[in-house]
C-alpha cells in the first residue's frame, strides 16, 4: 500500500503598514467640539469649491457672512458643513433625568421625524436650508457641501442644487508581482461572552491553521495573508439596566468584571494557536475593553497575554487604515455606519449603500462628534477620507453585502459589509489581486 506524506504549504508574505491615522498620541479633553468641525471644513473647502465651480461655473461663491450683506436675492455658491436639528436625538438631558431619578429617555434606535430640519454653517453664521430639490433624510449632520441656490426673504436659503466632494484618488499606483498578493480573512462580532457556537470557533481556528480540509483547500487557506478581526469580539452587546435597578447593578461590579477578564482570557486562548499560524490585525469593537469614543485605540497588550508576544499579532485602531501588500484598506467597527442609519432613519437604504455615501462624503464618521461619541480632536480631522482605500468594509452588520465601485478610470474601490460571525458564523474573504469577494461558512448543521 503506499502512503502519501502529509502535504507542507507555506503562507504567503505579509508586507502591513499602519497608517496610525487614529493614533491618538497625547490625550487633551479640554477643547470645545467645535473645533473638529473647523478642522474639517478646512480640510474639505478647497476640493468642493473645485467641484462646485465646475458644476456651476458661472455663479459666485460667497461665504454666510457675504451672503447676509448682499441685496437682492440672485443665485449663488454657498460652501458650508450641514446640521441636522433632530428632537428625538440623545442629548445631555436623558442623562441628568437618569442622575435626577426622573424618567429617563426611551432608547431610540431611529433619530428621525417629520420635524427635522436641516442648517449650513462655517466659520461664522448658520442659515436655514429649505426647498424641495433635497431629502434630508439622505444627508447627516457633519457633511461638508456645497448648495446653490439664493437666500429668501425670510432669511432661509431655498436650495436649487447641492454637490459634495466627491472620492478622493490615489496618485501612487501598484505595482506588484501577482504571486504575492494572496487574499485576506475578515470577520467580525466572535461575541465570546455570547456565543454559544464553539464548534464553528474550532473549525474556525483549525481550518486557518490548516489542520482540517482536503491538501487543495490547506493550498488555499496558505494564501491568506492575515486575518482583520473587526471589533466585538468580547462582547457583541451590553445589558443594559432600568434606573430601579441601579444600585443593584453597582452591587454586582465585582462580579461584571471577574467576567469581563474570564471572556478576555477566552479571547487570547482562542487567538494564540491562529495567531502562530496567521497573522491578526485585532480591532476593538463598541463593546469591547476599550475607550468608547471613536478612534478606539487598540485593546492593551496585559488584555491579551499570550498573543501580544507574537511579531505576527497587530493591536489596531477603530476605525483603522492601513496597507496590505501595496493595497489600501480601511474599515470600522460599525458605530459611524450604525448611528448613520439611526439619524436618517431609511429603512430601505442598506448599510451598504452609506458606506458608499461616505466615500462620496470623503469622511469616515461624518455623525462624530454630534451623535458617534468622538475624541474631541481641534487642529485636525482624523475621519477626512485623504486615501480613497481598495478594500473597505463595515464590521458588525446583520448580513453580508458587497459591491465594486468605479472611483475613477483606473481605480476601483471593494464595499463589503462585515456580517456578525456569533449570528452568521460566516467570515469573508477578498483576494487582494482582482478585489473578488466571498463569504466562508463555518456553520454546523
């Protein structure tokens, strides 16, 4: 009888670099919000006033505070960042009715209503935005645009038309041999303090490892360069408590945290076999032991023991930008694209297609700071999209979604919505040569 050696495949080259766009370096909680909004109209105003000058080329840009001086009522140009006033949103009163023990604030999964109304602002005024040639609910607070249109005499500007700043496009092109690039895992939502699907986590870790499947599937699982692991993957979800029983919360402390280090612990068992065989890029997740504003900052090496020793583990930020094998590829968490939803409040839009939008916006988190809790940033705007990446995703999503862009003639952009994996026990992989993608299943039926 003859016997066939077990096959050996070596993994595919990993060549990552972190942008560290969303480092925070030194922490100052002093500044006012306002500034972020500056920093990002800065940013922004040069590259919409070139589009909005080639879509109405022969009308006058005029700032808020010329557009109150002038007599008459022509058309014309106004460059400004908008404000959607929302009455069912958060504010800080639902959190002094918890502290006053009055009846707090429903918690609202859906900000909009028929009471919304919309203002641009820059540097000096705010005016109202009326008119029947936009939709509100199709814009967020945060966007930086253009509208065209004239003021009325109410003092309201009544809007014709309106541009944003559209993708941004990358100068350097890639240049690589096509044996090198491989294709890269995504997953998101493990959940591990929920998940009771521990036979998909194994098959999980051992199909990575390569200690399951057919030789012609191991040769393929050794292309995968590196696995981005997209937030949640502690916890999915917090309980949350009435204000009766507050106190009894507070009782129990001791025992919240005895379970928070026994699901971390989970975590780092769970990672440190993947992590000798295939690289991570770990980003914390909404729920996760992290800071809650946005940029999350990478979860702390005493969190996750084990794996921290390893050159081939990667801490990284939420959201988070980097290069993998000369591909750009960004993505979050979930909560800009989430709290998107919740302000707009289209149930037929998918998350997908905001996603899109937030290409077109050129800005990550377009909601942060007003309803995406957010680091109070003042001489500069981290979340201004400055590379337009190849790969972009949005972990945490309730199904998976795709679909390849054009952003200009000679570059396409991959969307792809991240399903939970403690609900779909589905992974996606994207080949970093031609952008395809394609979900891995790891249910057991």
């Amino acid at each position: 009888m003859e016997i066939h050696s077990p096959s050996s495949y070596d993994r595919k080259s990993l060549k990552l670099e972190d942008f560290k766009k969303f480092k925070i370096r030194s922490k100052n909680y002093e500044k006012q919000y306002c500034d972020i909004y500056l920093a990002r109209l800065a940013a922004l105003r040069d590259c919409i006033l070139q589009k909005s000058k080639v879509k109405w080329a022969k009308y006058e840009v005029v700032s808020l505070l010329e557009l109150a001086e002038r007599n008459g009522n022509d058309d014309c140009i106004v460059i400004g960042t908008l404000y959607k006033h929302q009455e069912l949103k958060p504010s800080v009163l639902r959190e002094l009715s918890e502290e006053l023990q009055v009846t707090p604030q429903s918690f609202r999964t859906n900000y909009a209503s028929f009471k919304d109304l919309l203002f641009l602002e820059d540097e000096t005024l705010r005016i109202k935005l009326v008119g029947n040639h936009m939709n509100i609910q199709d814009v967020v607070t945060g966007i930086v645009c253009a509208v065209f249109g004239h003021e009325l005499e109410n003092g309201a500007f009544t809007v014709i038309d309106w541009c944003f700043p559209g993708c941004c496009t990358n100068i350097a092109t890639v240049d690589k041999p096509l044996k090198e690039w491989g294709q890269i895992l995504i997953i998101s939502g493990l959940d591990l303090a929920n998940n009771t699907q521990l036979l998909s986590l194994n098959l999980l870790s051992e199909w990575i490892t390569g200690m399951i499947g057919s030789a012609e599937i191991q040769k393929q699982v050794a292309s995968i360069v590196c696995i981005i692991i997209a937030g949640n993957s502690v916890r999915g979800s917090v309980e949350t408590h009435n204000y009766k029983r507050y106190f009894e919360t507070k009782a129990h402390e001791e025992i919240l945290f005895k379970n928070a280090a026994m699901v971390t612990h989970k975590l780092d068992n769970f990672l440190h076999p993947i992590v000798q065989s295939c690289p991570i890029i770990l980003m914390p997740g909404e729920f996760d032991p992290s800071c809650h504003t946005i940029p999350q900052q990478s979860l702390h090496p005493c969190i996750l023991p084990q794996c921290s020793r390893f050159k081939s583990f990667y801490g990284a930020t939420n959201p988070w930008i980097g290069s993998i094998n000369s591909r750009i590829i960004a993505g979050s968490s979930g909560q800009p694209i989430m709290d998107i939803m919740k302000v707009a409040g289209l149930a037929d839009v998918s998350p997908l297609t905001w996603l899109e939008r937030t290409l077109y916006w050129r800005h990550y988190a377009p909601t942060a700071p007003d309803t995406t809790v957010a680091y109070p940033y003042s001489k500069v705007d981290p979340f201004v999209i400055t590379d337009c990446p190849d790969i972009y995703f949005v972990g945490n999503m309730e199904e998976y979604d795709t679909k390849l862009i054009t952003v200009n003639e000679e570059q396409v952009a991959r969307l792809i919505c991240i399903p939970k994996f403690s609900k779909t026990q589905t992974g996606v992989l994207v080949d970093l040569q031609d952008l395809e993608s394609r979900t891995i299943s790891f249910t057991v039926t």
